[in-house]
C-alpha cells in the first residue's frame, strides 16, 4: 500500500519536473517582462526536434545533442523576440499574449511542413536506457531519476544567477520598473532580448527531458497548457515557486489519476489552480500586488 | 467634411448621429435581407456561420473590448448554450423558451466564472477562465447520459409555432433577426450607466471605483451577459452544425473567438462583425491558396502558421483591427489633406510591476 503510494509520488514528482521545466520558462519572461508567453511549450516541442534532429540524423552524441538544441533554440528565442517582441514593447500585456499565442500557432505550423519532422511521433534515445532503482519498494526509472536532478541542478543555477549574477539583477530591475531600469544604465532591450533566448533554451532542456517520458510530435507543445497551473500555483515571477508549483501539479495528477475516478487525472491541475487562485490570488510564493495610481 | 453640430445632450447618445448614417446602415440592412435571393447557397452557409460568430463576438467584445476583462474560456459558454439547447430541443421545448434559458443558463455559468475575476486581473484572469474551459470541456466528456461525451448529441431543425425551418433561408432569416437585436439590445446597453461603467472600468479601475463605481457588481453583469450572448451563439451554433460533440468546443476554438475581436477591432462592434466575417473566409482562401503550392505541405499547418501570421501582423502593423483600418482610410478622406500619421497612434508606456517585494 505504501510502496504503491510512494511509486506514484515518485513517477508524479518525475513528471512534476518537467512541468517545473515549462513552468520555469514562464516565470522566467514573466520576471522580466511581465508578460506570459503562451508559446512556451511549443518552443519546447522545437527544442526537441532539434534535438532529435542532431541525434538520428546527425548522430550525434547525447550530451552533444542537448548543447545544440539549447545553442539553436537560445538563437531562435532572441530571434523571436527582435522580431515580434520588440515592435510591441510598452504596448498592454494583452497584446503581448496574443502575440505569443500567434507564435505558437506559427511554430506548430512550420514544425509540420519541414521534411521529416512533420506529423509523425518520434522516440528520443538517451543513454540513461531501462535500469530501475528499488527504493523502499517502489520502483524508479533511472530516466525519472535523471529528470529529478537535472531540474534540480537548472533551478539551483537559476535561482542564484536571479540572486547574485548582475545580469540577473538587471533582469529583475527591468521588470519591476522599465524607466528607472533604464535610468541605471540597463540596456533594457538587450535584456529583454537575452532572456528570451534564455527561456527558449530553457524549453529545449525540457524538451528533451520530457522526450524519454512523452514521444517527439508537433503537438507534445500542449503540456504547456500543464505547466501554466505549475507558474501560477507557486506565484507567477517566482523560481523556486515555478519548481514547487510543478511538483504539486505533477503529485496531485498522478495521485488523482490512480485514487480517483476515471476523468479527474486531466482536471486535477485546473481543479488546484482555481482553487489556488480563489484563496491566494497571487500564487503560493507570488509577491503582494498593489496598484497605484 | 461633416460637422456636427451639438445643441441638445440628447444628442449625444442618439442610435444615430446623422443622416448619412440612416442610409448606410439601412441600405446595410436591405442587403441583408435580400441575401438569400442574391448569393448562392454555399455562400449562404457561410453567411449563417458569420452571424452566429458576429453573435458571440458581440458578447467577447462587450467582456474583452468595452470592460477590458480578458477571457480565455468563451468556448465553454457556448458548449453551454449549445448543449442546454439540444438538451430543451430534446425534451420537446419550443424553440424562443429553449433560447432563452440556453442564454440565461450560460448567463448563469458566466457569474460562476466572473467570481474569480473580482480578484484577478490580467494573465491570472485569462489563466482563471482557461482552467475553467478545460474543466467544463471535462465534464461534458465525462457527463455520458446527459451530453452523450464524445459521441455527442444530434439536434432536429427549429420549429416555430408548428412551423419548420428547414430551408436555409428561413434559418438565415432567424440568425439576422437575431443578430440584429442582439446588436441593438448592445448598442443600448453601452449607452446606458451601466455600459458607461464597463468603460470606465476598462479605462482605469481605481478611478472608476472612486467614481463610485461598483467594480465586483459590474464586473460580474459584464461577464454574465457576455455568456449569455455567447450563449444565444452557441444554440445557433449547435442548430447550424447540427451535431455537436465536446471537441468543438476546446480551448483552441476559445482562442479563435478572440481572434475575431482582435482582427475585427477591439473595442468596436463593427469589429465584431468585420472579425467573424474575416475568420469565416480565412480557411476558404487557404484552401483556394493551397492549389497553387506544392503538394508536400499539409493543410492543418499551412492554415495553422496562416493564422498565426495574420494574428501576429494585425498585433504588430493593425492594432485596432479591421475596423480601425477602416476609421484611418475614412478620416484620411474626411480631412483631406490634413491627415498626420499620429492620429491613431498608441500609447506606449514604460513598464511597472505592480508586485511589491
């Protein structure tokens, strides 16, 4: 009974992960920009036909691969945002969503019309293969375990290049307030531009995170749809939140999806954000907003 | 060049502001009702899709455009009105007391889903109703014996007082009528307290509160009357496709429903209109489009990066949508040869966080 309990918290934590992933990719525009981009989870999904490309066609190594996806998908995030993000700067954070909802249509689009990629799933090899680990009689996958620690180490690297780095200082100062970001000498745009190339990187890790989990097709972008009740749950703006929020969303899904009846296991996360969102409007670690005029 | 001239306040909120007005809009009308025996049936089809659309652009342009409340979850009511309509037809109901409680039941959803709203702004709002359009998407799969899930119900043509409309005209005829009240029933509603108060609200909350504006209350009559709109387009919807099922109504279609007020206009009813049309021929002239180029290229993602191109380039290069393009074009005739480029620029603003630490 506990064993069975404590491989399902396993497997959600595992799956929880990668939802942090997406989720940290949010938090991480957010922070900056105060805006959410709605195409996170299919730079993720290009991320890992990148990825997939370097592999099987390339033959390239694992490792190699992962440094790739993240080089190519860091260019395509910057790229993205010189070209769309730019125009809108200062314009309502509304127009802003809608762009980025566009994007993600584009992305999905173009993902099918480049030969071979196209509609097809496609598997990504790692070299974790199928061990297991016992532990305390439940059973883990050595591929789980690797998600588990890689996210961990990301959010670690992350969290203190948001607290010492003077890039990441400045990323927050442009957020919290764009014109005395500027009156410090903070080339807000450039900024702007480096932490879209960060997240996009960060969704090509998740990509190929999530790839050994899930399967590569055009679609697998939707678990971004996922991630958004993980940024919220922990407080939009907040890494360690981001982390904390995926989890809960991964554990309660994979718990909902075995407990209770068929149907909850695809609600479980929407169920816990509005219920997050009715009681703390601004997440669990999201700082207090105060409008003033 | 018109000058109007102001000499009573009533004037100021009249249906019409001049004559030239009465004409345009009356000859509009005359072609509507002379559409059936002018266009063929395919177009015609079309049309009914395009009312019904302007239907529920109506009620996200009240909600997104005049209250400046972002909803991501309008597809949820219209599987509300859709589903309470076939479910009324099915039990025999007449037609105009089945519309109705098909728009006061999605009224009804739409103040469950506007609660969160008076505590949430922005990203979180748009999250709020997102979560709550997959939940209720959820629940029409799962409620097997009530919604029929995925194999999804079946709807017989309206009858009126005994008589059927079968025929695509007579339903033509019911979508306009419909349209055009809904759009009168609007045009008074934004004229009235209460449609200055969404405004006010979308302007500025805080002023609009120290106006004495109740925010909780007009927030939430925003949102239940945007439903109930989307409502009356969903039972509309619901006869015109004739089978429904929950795949129609995803997130994806409540995307599509505000592209329609963002490339018709926000803020505008003529967006409404303009925007419905747009995204009713988009997917025609991509097909037609698609003739010319290569057989490799699948339709879905032609049509998908189209539309990701035209929401993207109105964003970028047409913020106020199709409508607004139309109000530049008029103005630069209207002042000939004064027109400055300024005119319709928007205000940029240097960004501030409203989260404290």
């Amino acid at each position: 009974m506990f064993s069975q309990f404590l491989q399902l918290f396993l497997a959600g934590v595992a799956q929880g992960c990668v939802y942090a992933l997406v989720a940290l990719g949010f938090v991480l525009i957010y922070k900056a920009t105060e805006t959410v981009n709605f195409a996170q989870g299919d730079l993720m999904m290009l991320g890992a036909f990148v990825a997939l490309t370097a592999s099987t066609i390339l033959g390239w190594p694992y490792w190699a691969t992962i440094l790739f996806a993240v080089i190519v998908m860091a260019a395509v995030g910057m790229l993205i945002e010189r070209i769309v993000i730019r125009p809108v700067l200062g314009l309502p954070t509304f127009t802003v969503v809608m762009i980025t909802i566009g994007i993600g249509y584009i992305l999905r689009g173009v993902v099918t019309m480049v030969p071979g990629w196209g509609t097809e799933t496609y598997a990504l090899k790692t070299p974790f293969g199928d061990s297991v680990l016992r532990f305390g009689g439940a059973v883990l996958a050595i591929e789980q375990l690797a998600t588990i620690a890689l996210t961990a180490a990301l959010c670690l690297v992350l969290y203190l290049f948001f607290r010492y780095a003077k890039l990441g200082v400045a990323m927050q100062a442009t957020s919290q307030n764009q014109l005395a970001a500027y009156y410090m000498g903070i080339p807000v745009r450039r900024v702007n531009m480096l932490i879209w190339g960060l997240a996009a990187a960060v969704a090509a890790f998740g990509g190929i995170l999530l790839a050994p989990i899930a399967f590569v097709h055009s679609n697998m972008g939707f678990i971004g749809l996922k991630a958004f009740p993980a940024a919220v749950v922990g407080g939009f703006g907040s890494v360690p939140g981001a982390v904390v929020g995926g989890l809960i969303i991964g554990v309660v899904e994979a718990l909902s999806g075995f407990y209770l009846p068929e149907g909850f296991k695809d609600i479980a996360a929407y169920v816990v954000v509005l219920v997050v969102l009715l009681f703390m409007p601004s997440g669990i670690f999201g700082e207090t907003a105060r409008k003033k005029v | 060049m018109r000058f109007i001239f102001k000499t009573e306040y009533a004037q100021d909120i009249r249906l019409f502001q001049h004559g030239g007005q009465v004409f345009w809009y009356g000859l509009l009308l005359v072609l509507a009702l002379a559409a059936p025996y002018l266009v063929s049936g395919y177009v015609l089809t079309q049309l009914h899709f395009v009312l019904i659309y302007a239907i529920v652009g109506f009620g996200l342009m009240l909600l997104v455009g005049y209250t400046g409340q972002i909803s991501l979850g309008h597809a949820a009511f219209l599987a509300t009105g859709a589903y309470t309509e076939a479910l009324l037809q099915g039990a025999g109901v007449p037609f105009f007391i089945s519309l109705t409680c098909a728009a006061l039941f999605s009224a009804a959803v739409g103040v469950i889903v506007g609660l969160p709203a008076l505590r949430l702004k922005g990203i979180y709002l748009a999250i709020a109703t997102f979560a709550f359009n997959i939940i209720i998407e959820e629940i029409i799969t799962r409620w097997e014996h009530v919604t029929g899930g995925n194999s999804g119900k079946l709807l017989k043509p309206i009858e009126i007082f005994g008589y059927r409309l079968g025929s695509q005209e007579s339903f033509y005829y019911l979508c306009l009528a419909l349209t055009v009240l809904c759009c009168l029933a609007l045009i008074n509603l934004l004229r009235s307290p209460t449609g200055r108060a969404f405004v006010a609200i979308r302007d500025s909350e805080v002023s609009a509160s120290c106006m004495g504006i109740n925010l909780a209350y007009y927030k939430t009559v925003s949102f239940s009357i945007s439903a109930a709109l989307t409502g009356i387009g969903g039972a509309l919807y619901a006869h015109k496709v004739g089978f429904i099922s929950p795949e129609q109504f995803t997130l994806i279609q409540s995307i599509e429903l505000v592209t329609i007020v963002i490339i018709g206009g926000v803020g505008s009813l003529h967006g409404a209109v303009l925007g419905a049309a747009f995204i009713i021929m988009l997917p025609q002239a991509i097909a037609i489009a698609k003739g010319w180029l290569p057989e490799t290229i699948p339709q879905a993602g032609l049509q998908s990066v189209v539309f990701g191109l035209i929401l993207v380039g109105f964003i970028i290069f047409e913020p106020y949508g199709l409508y607004g393009r139309w109000l530049k074009i008029r103005t630069y005739f209207d002042v000939f040869p004064f027109y400055r480029r300024g005119t319709f620029r928007r205000q940029r603003s240097y960004l501030r966080s409203e989260r404290l630490r």
